[in-house]
C-alpha cells in the first residue's frame, strides 16, 4: 500500500509525483536480473555525450537524458524503478515521476504531465495556462535541484521535450517501446528477454523454491516458454501460485502446446490464466478496460459487473494474486497497459455493444452517486447551526442518509482521501464520457458533480486548475448539444478562471460569447451576469468608457427585473468606473443611488460602504465640508453593522478631512480612534496610514 496522494504537501526529500494512477512498480524484493542493463545504464549518466563526441555544441546545457526502450511487459518500468533506487542517493532533492501514456494506450497531454510534475514539487499550476507557460514554470522550478524524472511510456520526443530541465543537475530517466529519434545525446537501453535464471528466480518469487528444486530442467522450459518476459512470467507465477498441486513441467507443456495464434508469451500466460477463472471472473475481468485510466477499485468492479462490492473486492484481490492487476494506492488497483490489448479482444468478441454500453453507464452512475457522497461529507453537519449553514447540513444529511451504506464515507477525511486517490481516474472518466458522445446527461452530471466535490473539499481557489478542465468539458457537451444555457454558465466560469489569472482579454472574449449564449437560452440571469463581467474586464484594461457602457446595460435590464440587489451592486460599480475616469459628478449620483438601493434592502453594511465611496469622492472634488458630513452619517452606519475595519477607514478619512480644514486637534482624536479599532491587527496598516 502507497500513501494517498497529495498535492498540497510535499517532503523536499522525498518528491513523489504519481502519474495518473500508476502504481510505484518493482520493489526491491521482486526486481531481478538485468545487471548488466543496470550497469551501462549507470556509466551513461557520467560519459562524454553523443554531441560533444561528434564536436556539435549543445544549444543549451540539459540535463541526462537515459532511454530505456522496450515493448509493454518486458520490465522496461520495473529496470527504470530500479536504477532510480541505485543512484537517487546522488539526487537529494528526490524523484518526480509522470506517465506519457495512458493504459488504454491514449496519450497523456502535455499540460496534464507537466501539472502532474508541478503538483509533486508543491508549484502553483495556474488554471488555463499554457503549454509553454507550464514548461517555463517547471524548468524554473527544477533550476536549481537536483532532482530525478522518471518519465514512463512516452510515445513521441515532443511529449519529453517540453518536460527536460535546462540543468545538468537533473537526470531524465524515460521509457518507451522504442527509440525516440529527435531528443538528441541519448543512447537506448533496449531490453529483450530476461536470461533464463533471472526467469527462473521470478518464478521461485512467485511460487517458493521448493517445486523449482524439484524439477529445475522444467522451471527452465517453462521460463523460456514465456520468453523471459517478466509480464509473462509474472501471469504464469501467478496461476502456478494458486494450483499449488499443478507441476512445473505440465505447465511448461501446455504453453508449448499452444497454437501459433495465441498471441507469443504474453498472450499464452495470459489465455492460461483467464481460461482457468471461473465465468463470473472472466467477465468481470473482460470489463475491466472500461475503466477510466485503468484504474479500479471495487466499487468500478462492482458497477461493471453488476455485483455486490464484497464480491468485486474479492475478484480484484484474486486478479492481482494472479499478476492480472497490480496494487496501487488506497485500495486502488492498477490494469497493466500490456493486457489492455488483449482483455480490449475479447470485450469484442465476447460482450454485445448494449451490454457494454450498460456497464459503461453503471459505472458513471455509480460515480455520480459516490462524488455526491463526498461533496455531502464536506458540508456542515451541526444540527444545532442556525441559517444557511444549518439548513445546508440538515439537507446534507438527508441526502446521505438516502445511499446505500456502501455508498457512505465514515467521516470528511476519508472523503478527501477518497476523492485525491481518486482524481485521475475521475478527471479521466470525465474526459471520457465527454469524448464518447452517447451518453452526454451522464457525462453532464458526473462532471457537475466532480466540480461540486472538488469545490466542497479544496475550495474553488485550490481546485481552479482541475475546475478549469472541466469546464471546457461542460462546454463541450453544450456546443455539441446546443445547450446555450450550459454553454452560457461554462464559458462565464473559464472566463472567471482566465480574469483571476491575469488573461483579461481572453476573459473577455469569453464574456461576449457567453452573452450570446445567454441571449440564445433567453436566460436573464446569463446575459446580466454576462454584460457586468464585460464592464468588469473593460474597467482592469482601464477603458472606462466601455466599462461604464457595459455595467450601464447590465443595471438598465435589473431596473427592468426589479432586481433590487443587483441594482444597488451595479450603482456601485458604476460610482468607481466614473471616479477612475475622473468623472466625479457622475460617480456621485451612481454612489448616492446605491445608498438608497441599499437603504430600501435594509442592507446596513451596503448603505455604510456606498457613503464612504461618496466621502471619499466629495472630497476628491474639493468639498470638504459635504464629505465630513457625508462620513460622519457613514461611521454611524458602520458601527451600527460592527464593521470595525470600516470604522477606522472612515475615523482615518474623516482625520484627514479635518486636517483638510484646518482642525489638528479633532484630527487627532479620530486617528485615536481608528487605532483603538483596529488594535494590533497587521493587515491594518494601510487603513493607518491614510484611507486613500
């Protein structure tokens, strides 16, 4: 078992970065042979590079690039894992580890890997940023570390290029099946088959000496039966574990008595192994690509299978004795990319298009249900808790209390382990249900409520990058559905993401499309939300004049609505685009407007802001006199809404307006004032040293 994922704290001398959902492969005890691999592999890291033996200078100092090439099953992971363990002592600043490739054989993007680095090294990862910009933040980060990249199954040089650190500090270590022509100054390792007494030590692993002693001739047939591939190997120990009465040399013969066809070693083993599971397990094992990332647990087992959860846990831990899985994190089981080919053909052969597409959907609801488990678990539960907060919890725990117990989380925490653990598999059942098109309500609700649980759990500021995918999820679905109100919500939440993160003229065309989305639907709340947000991007590039316009047809279709909130808020934003733009008789009367707006809404705190904006704008127009009045009835409001940081901003304003009018002594006492409120609070600095 593996600890659980996480991206929000992480030892220095101890990096891990799981790529989605793999599994830390070969242990110390279970990795044998490739000695001789081992060893070249270590002298490459210090010998002269290709370049420099060529005399071609390298553009810029990189770091060691080793490739390890070799096809799915033949160890190419478990050799890398095991030279990381050799030479990390030389790399104090840890390893960082990402997958290029998926399982099911997708590749993995760029920008999703080069996150997946970031996170392991406790790094901000900007929602929406791109490629390039992620590239940059990880070569900065790793400037000056001394760290190892461990980068499995790469398909291409353009997926590695992007992740090389600009330092000879660092050593990349990657595997793939085979030479990745374009990264320059790399030697492949390229791996055969294991020789057969490291086959033979694999199989003793697996089985124990004792039936090995007694027929060693068989143990070397049956080893070179399998190729010395240790995916194969690794099925065969595994049948062999679990028929301890069956003989070596019978199992031997039966792999070489095997037609042609069967697919070479792997698919021998592994036809051994799956005609020996009784039907229930073959079919459940036949499903098993369904799941997203290749990543199951027994609730993905159960839902594909149609079983109870008990029964898929045993399967899983039944598959994994027989080297069909391997374990991962959490109760977490990895599906080995070399048998997704081959589980792949029998899914088609074997299950009708209906029954797969039914287990599919199963498995999304299944999802669905347990995300709104964990976004339950982070709500309030105080029974006891008066307003919104109680009436939430109340509703949470009815909700919660509606699921099936093996539905439940015992508390937040395991909720939040669940949902870590889990994210890659999640973002790639998303990613998936999305992509498949047929089953576009289930997809809609799953990443609704993987957007819900992240939220819940990491706050919308933590999850922005994982949020950000989503979206463009939903926003896919709406487009291909036209579905403009969906369209109209995803493209204003991408647009939130692209402001908070300083893209504002990305934002803004974003805003525009979702107006027209929001017109589409006929949605009023869109199109206002839409036209207020145009005003909001127009006002950070500081073109008051489309600012003012925007929030001005944003406030004329509340005065319509009677949208009585929202006019007072849009009376506001206008007072601050005027008094920017230096127009202070317009900001006055929008700032008085949103003091009556929010007098009528009984609105106290509102009314006190709003009398403080029109202080501080009397005085920018040279009326001192108006603006002491106009502070004085604010620090009334203010103390009647216990605002104490606005009691002192105003005691501040009204000290300097009085300074203003040549009164020192009453200055003084109100900066008295301001400083009894606001005490020893360090964020209150500002306020002291003018309001201003």
């Amino acid at each position: 078992m593996c600890p659980p994922r996480s991206t929000r704290v992480v030892a220095l001398r101890e990096l891990r970065s799981q790529p989605e959902g793999r599994e830390r492969s070969g242990s110390v005890t279970d990795f044998v042979g490739r000695r001789r691999e081992l060893k070249e592999l270590r002298e490459d890291i210090a010998r002269t590079g290709l370049d420099t033996l060529s005399g071609r200078k390298a553009k810029s100092p990189r770091a060691r690039v080793l490739l390890i090439a070799g096809r799915p099953g033949s160890g190419r992971t478990a050799l890398a894992e095991a030279l990381v363990r050799e030479v990390g002592a030389d790399y104090p600043d840890g390893v960082l580890r990402t997958r290029l490739t998926s399982p099911g054989g997708q590749a993995v993007t760029t920008e999703r890997a080069i996150r997946t680095l970031l996170e392991g090294l406790g790094e901000p990862t900007p929602p929406g940023a791109a490629e390039d910009e992620l590239s940059s933040a990880l070569r900065a980060a790793l400037a000056h570390r001394r760290a190892i990249l461990l980068v499995d199954d790469a398909a291409d040089p353009y997926q590695v290029d992007a992740l090389l650190p600009d330092t000879p500090e660092c050593l990349v270590v990657i595997t793939a099946e085979g030479p990745l022509t374009g990264i320059p100054d790399v030697r492949p390792c390229t791996l055969g088959g294991l020789d057969t007494p490291s086959g033979v030590q694999m199989l003793a692993q697996r089985i124990g000496d004792t039936r090995i002693t007694v027929d060693p001739r068989a143990a070397e047939d049956l080893a070179e039966a399998c190729g010395g591939q240790p995916a194969a190997l690794a099925l065969v120990g595994g049948w062999l574990a679990a028929h301890p009465k069956a003989a070596v040399s019978d199992v031997a013969k039966q792999l070489h008595d095997m037609p042609a066809g069967a697919g070479g070693p792997l698919g021998r083993g592994f036809r051994l192994v799956y005609e020996s599971l009784p039907q229930p397990a073959q079919r459940t094992l036949r499903l098993l690509p369904l799941a997203p990332a290749g990543i199951v647990d027994s609730h993905t087992a159960s839902a594909l299978a149609g079983c109870s959860v008990a029964a898929a846990q045993a399967t899983l831990d039944d598959f994994a004795g027989l080297g069909l899985l391997r374990h991962a994190c959490d109760g977490l089981f990895q599906l080995p990319g070399c048998l997704v080919p081959l589980l792949r053909a029998l899914l088609e052969s074997k299950e009708r298009a209906g029954e797969v597409e039914l287990a599919r959907a199963r498995m999304l609801e299944r999802t669905v249900r347990l995300l709104h488990s964990c976004r339950v678990m982070a709500e309030p539960d105080d029974p006891g808790a008066d307003g919104a907060d109680g009436a939430a919890g109340t509703e949470a725990r009815e909700r919660l209390e509606g699921l099936p117990r093996a539905l439940r989380f015992p508390d937040r925490r395991a909720a939040a382990t669940w949902l870590d653990t889990r994210l890659p598999a999640l973002s790639a059942a998303a990613t998936l249900a999305v992509a498949d098109g047929g089953l576009d309500t289930l997809a809609r609700r799953l990443v609704a409520a993987l957007v819900r649980a992240l939220a819940a759990h990491r706050g919308t500021a933590a999850a922005a990058p994982e949020l950000y995918g989503l979206h463009r999820l939903v926003l896919d679905v709406a487009v291909r559905r036209d579905l403009h109100r969906e369209q109209a919500a995803a493209l204003l939440n991408l647009a939130d993401l692209d402001a908070e993160t300083g893209r504002t003229q990305e934002a803004l065309e974003r805003y525009r499309a979702a107006l027209d989305a929001g017109r589409a639907a006929n949605d009023p709340y869109a199109t206002g939300r839409a036209m207020e947000s145009v005003g909001g991007a127009y006002q950070e590039l500081a073109d008051w004049h489309r600012a003012a316009d925007w929030f001005g047809r944003a406030l004329s279709q509340a005065l319509a609505r009677g949208e009585r909130a929202d006019e007072a808020r849009l009376y506001g934003r206008l007072g601050n685009v005027h008094t920017y733009a230096g127009r202070y008789g317009d900001a006055l009367r929008s700032w008085r407007a949103a003091a009556a707006g929010y007098r009528k809404l009984a609105d106290v705190p509102g009314q006190a802001k709003a009398l403080s904006e029109m202080a501080r704008i009397q005085e920018y127009a040279g009326r001192p006199e108006e603006s002491l009045h106009t502070c004085r009835e604010a620090v009334e409001l203010a103390r009647r809404a216990a605002d104490l940081r606005l009691q002192a901003a105003l005691q501040v304003r009204l000290a300097d307006t009085l300074d203003r009018l040549g009164d020192p002594a009453a200055a003084r006492l109100h900066r008295s004032a301001a400083d009894r409120l606001l005490g020893d609070d360090p964020a209150a600095c500002e306020i002291r040293s003018g309001s201003d």
